[in-house]
C-alpha cells in the first residue's frame, strides 16, 4: 500500500479545516452591534419616546413655556454632569462635584458682600479654587494611587465642612447680591428665543458640551483620555502619560465645577450652603442614563446632556400629570437601573 497521500483528499482537509460558520445575525443582536457601535443613540430614543409620552398625557407639555423651564431647571445639573462625565470616561468617579460647586460659590458670594473683593475677581479667585480642588482630588488618585471612589468621598466631605465654616452657615439673599454683586447672578438672567424663555445659564452649559466635545473627539488629548479610561496599562505601553491625562481631567473637571458655582447662583437668585444637596447624585445620574459606561472608555460627551434633559422631561411631565413627586423619584430609580442593564448588555459584544 502506498504512503503516497491522496491529493484529493488533502485539499479537502484543508478546506474544512479552513472553513469557518458565519451565523446570521438577528434583529436583537443587530440592535446590540449598532447601540454598541453609537451609544449616545439609547438616551436619543428615550428622550424621544418620553417626549411622546409625555406629550399624550400632561397637558401643556409641548408648551414654549415648559419646555423652556425644563432647560432652565437642569442648566445647573447639566453643567455639573459635564464635569462627572470626564472623571466617569477615565473609569473614575468624583463625588465631590456638587459640595465643590456649593463651597465655591459660597466663596465667590463672601469674597464679593463680606470682604469688598471687586466682583470679576472674586469670579476669577473662585474658578481658580476650582482648579485646585481638581488638582487635589487628581493628586491623590495619581500620586497617593488613592481608589477615585474613596478619594472623591473624603473630599467631599472636607469641601463640604469647608462650606459650612466659610458660609457660617448663612445665606446671602438675593437683594444684597442685586445692590452689591450684581454680576454674580449673570447666568439667572433671562432671555426670549423663538417664544421660549431661556436663561444664561443654559446658554453656558451648551457651551461647556460644545468645547468638550470638540476637545473629546478632535483633539489628541481627548484620544487620550479615551485610551485611559478603556485600558490605562496598554495606553502606558502606547507611551501615553496616564497619570498627566489624570491629572489634567480631574483640574478641568474641578474649573467647571466652579463654572457651575457661578451659575447655580443665578439659579437660585442667592448664595446659600445648602442648595443643590443631592447634585452629586443627580450628575451621576445624568451620565449614567446618557450612555456612559461607569467602566471607563466609552460614550460620548453629548450623553450626560441629552442625560439630564430626561432627567427633567420625567419629572416634569410626572408633574404636569399629577404624579407625586414620591413617584418621580421611583421613576427616576429606575432609569438609572435600565440604563446600566442596557450598558451591560451592550458591553458584552467586547468582552
């Protein structure tokens, strides 16, 4: 018997061993590929369908004046999302946002009424605080390799007592600010667009979105910061300086948060230590129903914002209905629980 093989038989084995199954894809999975692919488009679609619904059920929902007044009531939660959305993109958290934001317009409001600073640079002074409790909290992650989770925590709670002791836990109302530092409230100033009132705080928070999208998607620091969220140790190996991306997002973070300060001003029309307690919250909220991903690397900046309008087409459309506020707060829950199900899910097509 020959050893000679059988050229037919040889070719037909390579064959299968080079075959391989394709499987088609079905809708399910051709939804997952294609939010996976575009994931600002899950809140995009239940912004849609609750403007929908709510527009079936709460009279006057579609009015100029409502929706007007829900832009106007998360101008301030947006611009703070902004901030909690680069900590969030770096697979990081900050927890102290909102007691930053509360401390330093307590700073900006004292150093205006109570010590006589020229307004412009009690702003100038208070933006500048905000780069340095960034640059704080972007020190003990980088430097200390502190957990984001347990750093933002305790400086949260030291801006917090630092509110308290600054503020004497007064409020500075809004008359005095009109005699004294007027331009402290700039962003609660109102303006008529197209029927519709809006304010200059909504305009800033735009604003904050369009530069840090720019800066996210155009920009080799934004690459970057991408690259260190999705895996910090490959972006090391690929030469990027991960604790200088850090580092540079945690000080940016804490400079809009002091953006946030000045508006939160005009907001509530006076200085006070104790507006916007839940903030912290409600930022994280925003970017985790905006798409994204509490695991670092991936979504887009525009999320938190489409995010917070939700946020506040819920509880204003709830409102408009009836709904107590008990029930806002229960369908905001659940929100919060779908769209880290639906990032999940998602997610799973990289793993």
């Amino acid at each position: 018997m020959s050893d000679t093989p059988d050229p037919v038989v040889e070719r037909d084995r390579s064959e299968a061993v080079a075959s391989f199954e394709h499987h088609a894809r079905g809708p399910l999975d051709r939804l997952q590929h294609f939010l996976h692919r575009y994931p600002t488009m899950v809140p995009v679609i239940v912004l849609v369908l609750s403007l929908i619904a709510f527009g079936l059920i709460a009279p006057n929902f579609f009015s100029a004046f409502n929706l007007s007044l829900i832009m106007q009531q998360v101008a301030v939660v947006g611009t703070l999302a902004a901030a909690q959305s680069l900590v969030i993109l770096t697979a990081g958290i900050d927890l102290s946002v909102g007691a930053v934001m509360v401390m330093i317009s307590v700073i900006m409001g004292r150093l205006s009424i109570e010590f006589g600073v020229p307004v412009p640079l009690a702003i100038l002074i208070g933006l500048g605080c905000g780069l340095m409790t960034g640059g704080l909290n972007g020190f003990l992650v980088t430097r200390l390799k502190l957990p984001p989770f347990i750093t933002t925590l305790g400086t949260w709670n030291i801006f917090l007592a630092l509110n308290y002791y600054l503020s004497g836990r007064e409020t500075i109302r809004s008359q005095t600010l009109d005699a004294e530092a007027p331009l402290l409230k700039l962003f609660g100033e109102r303006f008529n667009l197209g029927g519709a009132v809006l304010t200059w705080g909504v305009v800033l928070m735009l604003v904050v979105f369009a530069v840090l999208w720019y800066a996210l998607n155009k920009t080799a620091w934004g690459r970057r910061v991408y690259a260190v969220g999705d895996d910090p140790e490959s972006a090391a190996l690929a030469g990027i300086q991960t604790n200088r991306i850090l580092m540079s997002v945690y000080m940016v973070a804490g400079f809009i948060c002091a953006l946030a300060a000045w508006s939160s001003i005009g907001r509530v029309g006076s200085v006070s230590p104790t507006s916007f307690f839940e903030s912290n919250l409600e930022s994280i909220t925003a970017v985790v129903i905006g798409g994204i991903s509490l695991f670092g690397g991936r979504g887009s900046i525009l999320g938190p914002l489409i995010g917070a309008i939700i946020v506040g087409v819920f509880n204003s459309g709830l409102r408009l209905a009836g709904v107590d506020v008990l029930w806002q707060l229960f369908a905001t829950g659940w929100l919060i629980i779908v769209a880290v199900a639906v990032d999940q899910w998602i997610r799973k097509i990289s793993s």
